[in-house]
C-alpha cells in the first residue's frame, strides 16, 4: 500500500543567536504511523516541531504538509492545515473550564451557544474514546485531564497531524498506558502522530519509525521493529553507553540524621507528612520513593529549614535542628538541591550568570559590604570543569543554558561546598541518559567520601540500581523502608500505592534476606 | 433627601464607571494602563473644544472618545509592539494627557457651553414613575438621570455580555490569562491587545467628557482631579467585571460629594478630611482587595507581561 507523505521538512535551519538549534533537517512523516523523535536535550526536537506549529519559522529550508509546499507563520495557519500541537508545558487557560479552552479562537456565530458546541466537542470524544468533564475549570484538573483536554482541543479543530511534545514526562505509568491507547487509536483513523521524547521505552513501545536527532542534525530514520536499546543509544549520544549502574560500596558511616514523628501540615490543615520516622548514616544514599505530591517536597523542606515543623523532631549529629532557620542548617553541612516540576530550578536565580549564583549561598561568608567574586569565579569554573558544563560563558544568564546544564549547574554549587549531608530531589529529571549517568557517578562518589544522601527519585529502577536502602511514602505515610537488593520493582509500585510490607512478604514481592 | 443623594451619587460615579471600564479592558488583555488619567484628561479636553466649536453633542463625544483612544494607540504602540515597559510607559501618557489637556485648556478657561448645547444632557423626567409605590422613587436614581448617565450603564452591561457572552469575550479573557496560550490557540494576540486598549482609550475619553460637558459643565484645570487613579483601583475593588463596575463607580460617587452634603447639614467636620474620602477609601479598599484573596478575584494572570512569542 503506497503511504501518503502527511509532512515532509528538507534542510530546515533556525539559529537563535549563536546556538544552531537546528542544521539541515529532514524530517518525514507518514500518514497513520506514530513517529517518535527521539534525542537528547537540546537536540532540536521542540525547535523542529515548533516550525510545524507556526510558534518558530525557519531561517531556511521548506515544509511541504500533504505533498504542498507551504509557509507557516502563525498557530493559527498551523491549525488550518491540521496540524494540532501538544506542548510540553499545556497551552490552556487555568480559569476557564475546559469546554472554554476547546472553543478558543473557534470562528463562528458572534456568541457562543455552549449547548450546541459541547454536542459537537462530545462527539469528537466519542469518536476516540476519549473521557472528561467539559465543564470542569482547567485549574481543578490533574495533569493527565489537562492532556486529554489539549488532546481534544487539537483533534476538534480536525488536526490530521497531531504533535506531542514530551508528552509522558508529567504522567504515571498508567496514565502513559492510556495516553498510549489514544494515540493507537488516532494513527488507526488515519492521523499522523509525532512524539517527541527521549525515554527509550517509550520508542520501542509506541512508535513505528523513530527519527534521531542530535546536536541539531538529523543522525538517522529506522523502523522501531528493526532497531534496538543499545542502537538507538549510541545513535543519540554518539557514543557507546553502558545502561547499568553499578552500585559502588562504601563503608557506612556513623548516624547522621534521626528523623522522628516528623508531622508538617499543609494546605487546609492536612497533614503532609504523618508521623515520618527514619535516619540516615554516613556514606549511605537513602532512596525516596513515592508518586509526585506524597510529601516529598515537604520533607526535603522540613530538613532545610524551609517549610515550618508541627510536631516531630529532626536530629542532626546529636543536635535537634527544627527551628533553626536556614542559613545556620547550611552552616551544619545540610545541602539541598530540588528540580521542581518546570525544572527552571529552585535554589537559582535564571537571570543572573554562574558566578553570581555561586555567590548566593557564599557572600554571607565574605567580610565586610563589598563583594569578592575571584573566588566565586574560580568555583564556577571548577563546577563547569567537573561536570562538563555547556555554556558559552561564565558570564552568561543561565536561564540561557539548557535544562540539564542548568541541573548540574545547581548540583554543582552544592557538592562543591563539601556538604556532610545532601539532600537531592530528581537531579535528573528531564535529563538525557548521558547526563543522568554522570549524575548518578557524582553522587556515588560523594557518598563515598562518607556523605550522607538523601536521594528523592522518580525512577524505580534507578531508585533500586543507585540507592542502599530505599524508603517509599505514600499520602505523607512510610508504607515501608528496604534493601534496595531485596526489593522488585513491582514491590515498589504496591508500597507507593500504601500496601504495606506484611502484605508485600505474602506476595513475594520481598525476598528476605 | 437619601433618594437626592443617590441620584447624585450615580452622576458623580459616571465618569467613574467609564474610566473602570476603560480600564477594564486594557487589564482583560493583560496590559497594566496607567494612563487612565491622561485619556480622561484628553477625552475631558477634545469633548469641551468640539462642543464649544459645533454645538453638536455627537460630534463632541466622538472628540472626546478619538482622543482617548490616540493616547491608547501611542500606549498600545508602545507597550504591544516595542514591548516597552507598561508601568513606565502609562506614567508618561498620563503626563502627557494632562500636559496636552492643561497646555490647550489656557484658551477654554472661563468659556461655558451653550445652553441649546447643554440641554441635551439634561436629566430625563419620566411621568407617573413617582406614582409607583415604593419601587418608583428607587428607580428614579437611575432612570431619571441625563442620557449620558444612560450611556455609561449600557456600556457596562454590552461591556458585560461581550466580555462574558461572546466570542472574542472569550478570547480577549484568554489573551490576559495566558498570552502564550491564547496564541498557540491560534489567536491574534496583538490585534486583540490593540482593540481593547483603543478601546478603552474610548471610554476612558468619554469618562472625561461626562466631566467636562455635563458634571461641572465648564474647563477648569486638572477636571479629573485624580478619577483616572481612583478608577485603576477600583479595577480591582470590582474584580475586571464589569457588572460590579457600576456598584463600585456609584459608591465612589457617593464618597466623591459625600464633602459638600455633609457640609450642607452643617456638621462640623473639617472640610479637608471630608475632600480626601475618595482617596482614602480607594487605599482601603486596595487592602481590604488583597487581603481578601479568593479564586474568584485574582487579575488576569498575564497581566503587565510582555509578550514575544519567539522567546526561548
């Protein structure tokens, strides 16, 4: 059966600034495949996409969509050739309702008849099987509603290309199943479906072809029956990449943090953290698992100094450090490093260049009003140096560097000060592999200095490789506290769902020691 | 006597309501005018000079809403298309607006308008509707009222159903909630962001000229004496909703003669105290705005952002 061409990119180039985020592209997709593209950060897939979507036009090279070449300027000439995009941060209005956010800029009658729009939206939501309530607002929706929501939207306004732009990083693994079944369906009836990710499994699981990119360049275009893991990881990164960590051993070290009753509330009085209990040695990395929002940031915060304590105690080397206020708990040794959600980083200041986010947490060291930045500048540059920073400077806003480089920039200051306890949450999120490998070598090699880790993750089966032990919370609860040798990954699953370890020891997900 | 008050008190919140409006609008899609003031004042000025000139009320408020608008255009040029600083740049039109407005009112002091021109905003009396019981004396607040007053309230219900009803409402809300979004939804973001602010230049000129031609009815410099502020607060006091505009203009209103009632009754309070009511009531209400932090009374989220769509 011959395949019609649904968009076809040749030679595409956009530069912003210095950085070439793109160099001659070709790019084809199929009608009714779903096509993953698949590279690291910063090897211009959303740039790519975005010439799709009308937000970027290119510096050279042309787009043809259904075999006519065409210029795309705006979002709005995007939709009328039918190419719907899905952006990794939702495009949708928080105080609207969803039904609102569907019909937006919909051309029509001057006003809106809602009765007669929701028939048409409902239809379309039947067509795909897809489920949500229309008049529910955009801001009392999980993350998964949103993207249902955007999915509609696109696919209302007749979008035959259908373009998602990391579309799993924000769900569960059964929300990914879901999305995974729509996707399915669309290609069937005859849609085109980019995805855009760098998460392997994913490739190997959902797409038919799979087109790599890296540094910008297109490296190659395969059909996902006929590649593997190990293929498509040295064609993204370029070179060969061991898949495994090992876990390094180190002697464990004293007690270092005890943790006890720790109760912190939350919004409307709810407790976010319930009676936590627990403690840390020296040269240990103590995993946390747990699905998002179980009270992870609380309890990093807790530690910190940032988030106030209601009952419960955290002792640090003999001493109770709730109440202190943050700086001195810094002055303890207590580091933390927390990659929000939107990954711009917590702890960084965007606008300001490297050397001045070292100085953040320096200065106060420094006699005297005037500021000495020779020492900060040399520390910048040990951390660029150390943990193979890209940028063009030193001197260079670091909202400018990309995710990652921002990541390890954040990561960077804080081992750097020599911290005897660090608390890390998701350093790799977002990251590509290479990176996160890196990450992970960074942070075994502080645990065996004899550092103390606390080490919040999102992935099981990093959690299992990397941590000694592994803690899982549940609702602000600990449903259990394991080997990491001991555990599988399904255990895992059930303790973060609130199983509790009794069950687990029946079930056999536990193999005793 | 209650009855006497309010009905004053819609008059003097007329200019008011406009000047909310005007506001209004520009905050809908996401720009902070600071300028309110100044379009007053240039509405305030063309209105009187075109009425003195053609004696025609029509010609006179299309003056005044031109006006208006021009200062909105040179703000919208400025703040949509070379992205300057909006804070900045709606100080400087209203110093501007009052510059122009002071600079030309030399030649209009002391000038008083027709009276065949005059009587065209004078309020309308209704037969028998004292007669109905209870419900006729509260109507006549607002319905025995000049045609200009009727102006301002039809304004703010159309403002009501467009904004909340329609269409473009629709995406002129999305455009001051999250411009990026709106235009990835495929709206014309900067045509959007320019109608609304001209047209709220419109209303705020007309907010002006209700001073100019029918409130005082003469030229007097600085005629706004600060509603163009008062109306930025309020803004917020009536959460962007039109609807509640036309309460909170007419509380102001009140609080705005409240000085020469209470003067007329003889009670002995400073007079100076009583003048700065409207302002001191606008301070409180702006805490009272932020302390009182609901879902249902938060600014458009993208309010006072510029707007680029090729950032990175």
């Amino acid at each position: 059966m011959e395949k019609t061409v649904f968009v076809e990119m040749n030679n595409i180039c956009k530069t912003f600034g210095v950085i070439r985020a793109n160099r001659n592209i070709n790019f084809r997709v199929n009608q009714g495949e779903i096509h993953a593209l698949l590279g690291e950060n910063g090897a211009g897939k959303s740039t790519l996409v975005n010439m799709l979507s009308g937000i970027y036009t290119p510096d050279a090279g042309s787009i043809e969509i259904y075999g006519k070449p065409v210029k795309i300027h705006s979002p709005r000439q995007a939709f009328e050739l039918g190419i719907g995009m899905i952006h990794q941060h939702f495009k949708l209005i928080d105080v609207l309702t969803a039904a609102e956010n569907i019909l937006l800029s919909e051309k029509g009658s001057l006003f809106l008849s809602e009765k007669e729009a929701l028939k048409k939206i409902q239809k379309v939501m039947e067509n795909y099987g897809l489920l949500i309530d229309l008049s529910k607002k955009i801001s009392d929706m999980s993350v998964s509603e949103k993207q249902t929501v955007e999915i509609i939207k696109v696919l209302y306004r007749g979008a035959k290309i259908l373009i998602l732009d990391e579309p799993t990083a924000v769900l569960t693994p059964q929300e990914i199943e879901k999305l995974f079944v729509i996707l399915r369906n669309l290609a069937k009836g005859g849609c085109a479906v980019i995805i855009i990710t760098h998460k392997l499994n994913e490739v190997m699981t959902i797409s038919d072809r799979v087109t790599v990119l890296r540094q910008g360049e297109t490296i190659a275009t395969l059909d996902t029956q006929s590649t593997n893991y190990r293929e498509l990881t040295e064609l993204m990164v370029g070179k060969p990449v061991d898949l495994t960590i090992e876990r390094l051993p180190s002697k464990k070290g004293n007690l270092m943090l005890e943790v006890k009753n720790l109760t912190v509330l939350g919004e409307h009085q709810v407790k976010v953290l319930d009676n936590v209990t627990f403690d840390l040695y020296g040269g240990e990395i103590l995993g946390v698992a747990g699905v998002a929002g179980s009270g992870q940031k609380e309890l990093c915060e807790s530690i910190a100094g940032l988030y106030p304590v209601e009952s419960g105690s955290i002792v640090f080397e003999d001493e109770n450090i709730v109440g202190l206020n943050p700086r001195e708990i810094i002055r303890k040794g207590i580091s933390m490093s927390f990659i929000p959600e939107d990954r711009l980083g917590m702890g960084l200041i965007p606008s300001m260049d490297m050397v001045d986010n070292m100085l953040l947490k320096d200065y106060v060291n420094q006699p005297g009003i005037a500021i000495d930045r020779k020492p900060a500048r040399q520390k910048a540059e040990r951390v660029r140096k150390r943990l193979n920073i890209q940028t063009p400077g030193l001197s260079t806003p670091i909202r400018k560097l990309s995710g990652g480089n921002i990541q390890k920039v954040l990561l960077g200051r804080e081992i750097d000060s020599n911290p005897r306890l660090l608390i890390t949450a998701y350093p790799a999120r977002g990251l590509d592999i290479g990176v996160s490998y890196n990450i992970y070598d960074l942070l075994q090699e502080q645990k065996q200095k004899g550092v103390g880790i606390l080490y919040i993750g999102e992935d099981l089966d990093v959690l299992i490789e990397l941590c000694d032990r592994i803690m899982v919370l549940c609702d602000g609860r600990i449903t259990g506290i394991v080997e990491s040798k001991s555990i599988t990954k399904e255990g895992l699953g059930l303790l973060m769902a609130g199983e509790s370890l009794t069950a687990l020891e029946k079930e056999e997900h536990l193999c005793r020691l | 006597m209650l009855i006497l008050f309010l009905k004053s008190a819609v008059i003097a919140g007329t200019p008011l309501l406009f000047a909310i409006l005007g506001a209004m609008f520009n905050e809908r899609v996401g720009n902070l005018n600071l300028g309110i003031e100044g379009m007053m004042l240039l509405g305030a000025v063309a209105g009187f000079q075109a009425a003195i000139y053609s004696n025609n009320p029509f010609i006179a408020l299309l003056f005044a809403m031109i006006f208006g608008s021009l200062g909105a255009l040179i703000y919208a040029f400025l703040t949509v298309t070379l992205r300057t600083n909006q804070v900045v740049t709606g100080l400087t039109l209203t110093i501007f607006g009052t510059g122009l407005a002071r600079f030309h009112g030399q030649k209009l002091m002391g000038m008083v308008l027709p009276e065949d021109f005059s009587r065209h905003f004078k309020p309308l009396s209704i037969p028998f509707l004292h007669e109905i019981p209870v419900l006729g004396p509260f109507l006549s607040i607002f319905l025995e009222q000049d045609l200009f007053v009727y102006l301002g309230f039809v304004s703010a219900i159309l403002s009501g159903i467009y904004l909340f009803k329609t269409r473009p409402g629709l995406n002129l809300r999305a455009v001051g909630e999250s411009t990026a979004s709106a235009d990835a939804s495929g709206i014309n973001v900067t045509l959007y962001k320019y109608i609304h602010i001209l047209l709220g230049g419109a209303l705020c000129g007309l907010g002006g000229a209700y001073l100019s031609l029918v409130y005082v009815p003469s030229w007097q410099e600085n005629i706004t004496s600060g509603r163009g502020w008062i109306a930025v607060a309020l803004v917020i006091f009536t959460s962007w909703n039109p609807y509640k505009a036309i309460g909170g203009a007419i509380l102001f209103g009140g609080l705005d003669i409240l000085g020469f009632r209470i003067q007329s009754l003889n009670i002995p309070v400073n007079q100076y105290f009583l003048r700065m009511m409207p302002y001191l009531a606008t301070i409180i209400v702006i805490i009272i705005g932020s302390i009182r932090k609901s879902s249902r009374h938060t600014p458009p989220k993208d309010l006072g952002n510029p707007y680029f769509r090729e950032e990175r």
